[in-house]
C-alpha cells in the first residue's frame, strides 16, 4: 500500500510538471503507471493535472474497468488508450498524454517529426509519426496507435496531441518534454530557412551510440540492423543497417559517443 502511495505522489509530480510546462491547459492529458499484470494507477477525467493529490488517483484492472476510486472521481475518458499501449507493449510501465504545443501544432498539421536534426533527439526517440484522427474515448485512437506501438516510443495524434510511454513513470515524461523540444526546434529552424539535417551516416553513428548505451524501448537502432530478415524498420531509416557493417572504426564511434555522452551530461 506504501508503495502505491508513492506513486501516486509521483503522478501528482508529473501532473503538475506537464501543467507548469504548459503541456496541458484545464482538464487536458492523462497519465497512467502499471503496478502488477493486472493492475493499473491513472489520473481521473475532468481535473487539472496540475492541482491534483494522491487521493484523485484511481486503481482500475486492464480492461480499464475500476478497482478503486475515491468518490467524487473516476479513470480518465482515454484509459482505452493507455490499456491498449500496456496490452501491445509489456515492456511498458507508464504512459503520458500531453497537449505539448509545438508537438500539437505538427499533429494538427498532419506533420511527423521525422527530420533527424539533433544528437539528442536522435538517439532518444528515432522519429515520431502521426497516427490519424480518432474520437477522443473511443477505440479509434487505441486502434489508430495500434500500427505504431511495436515500432515507436511517441506518437503524435491527428488534431489531438502526444503520446509516449517507457518502462518508467519518469522516463515516458522526459520522451514527452523531448518530443516538445524536439517539435520547438523543428518550427524555429523551418522559420529561419530550413533546418540542416544530419547525414545518414551521422544518424548511423547515433544508432551505434544508442545501442552501445543499451537504452530500452522501440527504435530505429534496434530494427535496422535486422531489415536483411524481413523485419519492418522506421519509415525514414531507408533500410540502414549497423555502421560495424559498414566499416566504421570503434575508434570514431568511440570518440562520438563520448562527446554525445558529454552533451547528455551522461559522462
């Protein structure tokens, strides 16, 4: 019970940082962290994450049906989503549903945020698409999201907002703030003439990076290599492969994962 409790206390924290952070306005987003196989802690419809306490967090089984909830509160309207990332996803612990701006505007432009133009983003997210509109507490949405789980760590929803989801509460909130960030600097550099993408054989060198790392989840880096077996890759990988194929030295890639490493403050 201590333990839940916690989370909650965490719930509460990331609410009010996605609040703060201007990510959601009102009653907007949601957020949810798998305690066990077969239960789930979510924050409830029709509050502001950013004023929220442990005791409006409710406890609902996989089916998103309630376990437990305060009175006066309920799961949020979109739990189907949340329960259809855990069902598709068991690496998954928790997912966020934001409004972010930036991010936002390229969903409701029908726009991914493909264009590999920082290490960071890079090595972090891969390239997020756009999965197409759905009715807000619908299927549509789950079903839209379906087609990207096994391949992405963050979605964009048509004319909607974010999505993303890690093996940790913290670790699918900063791939939120990432996905903004990443949305932020993509606007300002299409308004100051174009951004200047890295080379494919720079992104190469980052997957290298990410995979010499170990990080978790779904990415480019981890699919890639494998596309001479049939396995699906990121829409915009053109079918890469490992830069060990490719004849690049562990020396260079040794050299660049520091100086990333250093970047990250990782070092």
């Amino acid at each position: 019970m201590q333990r839940e409790y916690e989370i909650k206390k965490q719930i509460c924290d990331i609410g009010r940082r996605i609040y703060n952070r201007g990510m959601v306005a009102a009653n907007d987003g949601n957020i949810s962290v798998k305690i066990s196989e077969h239960e789930f802690l979510c924050t409830p419809t029709g509050v502001s994450k950013g004023f929220m306490t442990p005791e409006y967090i409710c406890k609902v089984d996989k089916e998103g049906r309630v376990i437990q909830a305060n009175k006066g509160f309920k799961p949020s309207s979109e739990i189907k989503m949340h329960m259809r990332v855990y069902k598709e996803r068991p690496d998954v612990k928790s997912v966020v549903h934001a409004h972010p701006m930036y991010a936002t505007g390229y969903a409701i432009a029908g726009k991914a945020l493909t264009q590999p133009i920082m290490p960071e983003a890079v090595i972090s997210l891969g390239c997020v698409p756009v999965a197409k509109y759905g009715t807000p507490s619908t299927e549509e949405i789950p079903d839209a999201v379906s087609e990207y789980l096994e391949y992405f760590d963050a979605v964009l929803l048509e004319n909607h907002g974010a999505l993303t989801y890690s093996d940790s509460l913290l670790s699918a909130y900063m791939k939120m703030e990432t996905v903004e960030f990443y949305a932020h600097l993509l606007y300002i550099a299409e308004h100051l003439g174009g951004p200047k993408e890295l080379s494919e054989e720079q992104v190469q060198r980052l997957y290298e990076i990410r995979r010499q790392m170990g990080m978790s989840g779904k990415h480019p880096a981890n699919l890639c290599p494998n596309t001479r077996e049939g396995k699906k890759s990121c829409h915009n990988c053109k079918g890469g492969h490992s830069p060990k194929e490719e004849g690049i030295s562990e020396q260079l890639v040794s050299q660049i994962t520091q100086k990333v490493l250093e970047q990250l403050n990782l070092s």
